[in-house]
C-alpha cells in the first residue's frame, strides 16, 4: 500500500529477482479513487529476459490514509492495445 498517488506501482520481486518491471505509468485520475495505465514487463525465468511489453489499467480507493488496490484489467498484447485504442477513438469522435 501507499499512501502518495506517485508511490503506486506494478514493480513486484520476489527472492531478489524482478518479476514485473514498471516501464512507465501514467495517472488517469485522481481523489479518492485513482486510474492508472501502467506499462511493464514480466521477467521469464526460463529465458532469463523481460518479455514484451503489457499495459494495466488499475483502480486504488484512499482508505485511511493508505491507496489500496480494487479492480485491475490487464492488457495482454500490443495487438489488444491497438484494438482498444482504435475502438476508443472511434466512440468519442465528434460528429
């Protein structure tokens, strides 16, 4: 948990090694409850390499002080991002 918008991440390690690695953020809104989109990373231990690129987008509530995690969806592929980004320009052009 933190308690600053800036603080949040998706960075997560585990036995000394980086699983996911942040490569960007950017904060979509925020108050008492804060969106961000997230680009990161996840380490193949197989390989010994991040793989390609992955979005989230991630909701955190302000309870006490501290941002707790509340919903999450995962983008899994650019291919899925270019979807999502081509579906959201074509709803909100103007006539």
């Amino acid at each position: 948990m933190a308690e600053h918008v800036e603080d949040l991440t998706v960075n997560y390690e585990e036995d000394g090694v980086q699983l996911v690695k942040e490569t960007d953020k950017e904060i979509l809104s925020k108050g008492a409850w804060v969106t961000i989109l997230f680009k990161y990373q996840d380490y193949d231990k197989k390989n010994e390499e991040y793989g390609a690129e992955k979005f989230t987008i991630r909701r955190y509530q302000k309870r006490n002080g501290q941002y707790q995690a509340k919903s999450k969806f995962n983008i899994s592929s650019a291919a899925q991002a270019r979807k999502l980004i081509d579906t959201l320009e074509r709803w909100t052009q103007k006539n």
